[in-house]
C-alpha cells in the first residue's frame, strides 16, 4: 500500500492549490474529494477575486494584497487560462451608517495598498446608466479580480498533477482511524489511505468531515442561490454589490442580497438567495430565483425582459468569528483544517501556499494565531478535558 506525505481531503480551490504548493514542494500527495473538482462554493461562485470587503485587521489586508498580486502571472505559473481579468466593483450605499463606514475603510484600505475610493451618485450613474440611483447615498470603488471559478479549480489540479499529486475524485472520506495523538489514515468506502498528514479542506462540509476524527469545529455554513442571464454585453460595466449586505442577511431564515457583474461571454451573474439551513445540499428554488429577480429589477429596471438561463445553490462556510480556522486540530498533532475563508478566490494562491508551508512544517514568516482551530475547541470539545 503506498504511504502518502500528506492526504488533502477536499477538491475546492482550497484544498486543489494547497495540493499544488504541496506537490510543488516536493512532498508526495494524494487529494481525495467527494465527488467532481469545484463541485462545492468553488465552481458555483460569482468568480470575484474581492477586495475591499473583508476583515480590516493586518493579516487579511496582506493576504488580500498579496493574493491580487499574484494574479498578474498565475496564469503562466500554473500553466492555464482561467479568464482573469480586472475588473470595478462598486458597493452602493443606501444608510448614512454605512457611507460613514465606508468612508473610513476606504481610508484604511487605501493607506494599505487597496485603492478604494467614494463616489457620489452622480459619477456613480455615469459610470452605470442603467442602474436606479433613487435611494441611494453613493458607492465605494475598486479594482478587483474577476475569474471562471470552474477553471480556476482546474488550472490548480493541472499543474497539481504536473509536480506529481495523485487527484482521486469521487472518493469521499467515510471515516479516519486514529492511534494514540496521530490520525494513521483515511478511509474511502473502498480503500485505506496512509499518510503522515491529513489536511481536511472541505468548505462546508469540514464539520462533518472532522466529526469522523470525533473533532467538533463550528465551521457553519449558509446555503447562497445564484443565477445567471442570457448575454446582455451592454448593460453593466462593473459588479455591484451592497454595502448592507451581512445586515440584510444576518439571523435571517431567508433573504435575498444582490450582487450582479457581467462575466467575460456578457451573461450577468446575480447572487445571492441566501438561506440558513443545517443540511449540505445544492438546490435552488422558487423563491430564491423570484426573490434575486425582484431585487434585480429595482436595481436594473432595463432588465426586465432578460431571460434566466440556469441557477445552482451551495452551501459557503463561516465561522462564529468571522475569521478562518487555519492550522493543527487538538487533540491531533498530525491532523491540519484550512477551511471558512472570506474572499476565499483572492487570498488562495497565497494562503494556501503558507499553509503547504505549515503543514510541511517550513518556516512561515506570518502568525496564523488568530485563525487557529484550538480558539474553538477549547470551549466546545470533550475531546480536550
Ligand atoms: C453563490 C456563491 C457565490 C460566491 N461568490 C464568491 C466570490 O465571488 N468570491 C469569493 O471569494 N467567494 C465567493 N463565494 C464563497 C466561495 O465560493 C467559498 O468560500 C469557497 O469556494 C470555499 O472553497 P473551499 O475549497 O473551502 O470549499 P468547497 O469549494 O465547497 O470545496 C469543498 C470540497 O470538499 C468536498 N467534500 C465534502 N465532503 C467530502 C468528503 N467526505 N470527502 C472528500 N471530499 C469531500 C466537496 O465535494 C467539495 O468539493 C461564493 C459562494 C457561493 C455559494
């Protein structure tokens, strides 16, 4: 039986690049997912390689600065196109509250290398004829990324493949064995697999998946509905967002949030129907393609005549804090999760670089504290008393 360095448990960009620099940093690595690469959040989202609308503490700012830089050549790098290009995102505002927010995170964000920059309604319409300003105060400006989230995935587990990782889809891990402190392997329906690491990088799905380790990890999820249109090259020129969007979601069972931007063959991607649900599953509904279609609409009145040509759901992972959890899960001294980004498209190809780093145990010149697991676990687990 082959003995792998490390097993990667999870085929969404995550866990598919930190396979990549694992590979690449020559340790010998077998990715085991579910069912097909990116079938999770990392195929079925909006591609936006966000910017200004994460966490301001120091390490996200670097990660997100880092991350947009890498853009420039991770096309040549990994050997594959995915459609990358830059592209505005507007915030609109709609609350004194937010404008006020937003005045300040500009000014942080600026002062940090991310140029962000207010926008009274006026410049906003020119910028965007077809958008109904009625309401609003303004919008906060950026550059940022925009990608096929499809071929982002794959370009990771070409070049993956290229430095020698093993990538098995279709093989969803049913259980672990344990002896003593380490996890000693991994286990598929029909096979075992040995390793000296075991990296869970499963999204929403890493609670259950670090449950067979008898680990509880508060990795949540909400379950977000996206549609996309027939092509309409001319009727937006950059993605919008809204700067209220946590509050309109936040202990909500239901609710609806527009962001809409035109992809590169001009559909228009509009997210999100969100719905908090303990169950993993990827449908959409009635109500979620209304709910998106009536928001739309009061947004974009011009687009009421445009056809909907497709829609999918998925559950996206967060935590209570907000933060990722990021590092080794007690009681374990071989078992590491990387799972509950925000902004999880921009900072990859840096953060899953650092973790390869961790979990190969390399010097990392970045304090991950902040995101460890045992911030969780300390409270919640049995395992540790
Ligand atoms: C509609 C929508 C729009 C979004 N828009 C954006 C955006 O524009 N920009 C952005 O940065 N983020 C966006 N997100 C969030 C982003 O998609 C997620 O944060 C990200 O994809 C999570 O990546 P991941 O690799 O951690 O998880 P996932 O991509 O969910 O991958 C987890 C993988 O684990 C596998 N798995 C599950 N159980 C097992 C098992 N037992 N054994 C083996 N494998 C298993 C799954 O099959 C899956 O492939 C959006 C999310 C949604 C739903």
């Amino acid at each position: 039986m082959a003995f792998w360095d490390v097993v990667v448990v999870g085929g969404g960009i995550v866990g598919l690049a930190t396979c990549y620099h694992l590979s690449r940093m020559g340790a010998k690595t077998l990715l085991l997912t579910a069912k097909g690469l990116g079938d999770g959040a990392s195929g079925a989202n909006a591609g936006r390689a966000q910017v200004n609308e994460g966490n301001l503490d120091a390490l996200n700012i670097r990660m997100v600065k880092e991350g947009i830089k890498r853009f420039d050549q991770l096309e040549d790098e990994l050997g594959s196109r995915f459609e990358h290009r830059r592209l505005g995102y507007i915030c609109i505002i709609r609350k004194e509250k937010d404008w006020q927010d937003w005045v300040h995170r500009s000014v942080v964000l600026s002062e940090n290398g991310i140029p962000t920059q207010m926008m009274d309604v006026k410049t906003l319409k020119e910028l965007e004829p077809e958008l109904n300003t009625d309401g609003l105060l303004g919008a906060a400006y950026s550059l940022e990324g925009s990608m096929n989230p499809f071929q982002y995935c794959w370009a990771y587990a070409r070049a993956a493949r290229r430095f020698g990782a093993e990538i098995r889809m279709f093989t969803p891990v049913t259980s672990m064995e344990s002896k003593g402190q380490r996890i000693i392997s991994v286990h598929s329906e029909q096979e075992r697999f040995e390793a000296d690491k075991i990296a869970v990088m499963c999204g929403a799905w890493t609670r259950p998946v670090l449950r067979l380790a008898e680990v509880n990890l508060p990795v949540n999820h909400t379950h977000a509905e996206a549609f996309i249109t027939e092509p309409l090259p001319s009727v937006m020129h950059t993605v919008l967002g809204l700067a209220d969007f946590y509050e309109i979601i936040h202990e909500r069972a239901q609710a609806v949030a527009i962001g809409v931007g035109p992809l590169a063959n001009g559909t228009l991607l509009v997210t999100e129907a969100v719905t908090q649900t303990r169950e993993l599953h990827d449908k959409t509904t009635a109500w979620g393609l209304s709910g998106v279609a009536r928001d739309l609409l009061a947004l974009y009145p011009s687009l009421s005549n445009a056809r909907v040509m497709r829609g999918w759901g998925r559950p996206t992972p967060f935590t209570p804090d907000g933060n990722p959890v990021v590092g080794w899960v007690s009681p374990y001294e071989n078992l590491f999760v990387g799972a509950g980004f925000i902004q999880t498209m921009t900072v990859t190809p840096v953060m899953s670089e650092w973790m390869a780093g961790m979990i190969l145990e390399k010097e990392i010149s970045e304090d991950f504290s902040l995101y460890a697991p045992d911030r969780f676990l300390r409270e919640s687990q049995g395992l540790l008393q």
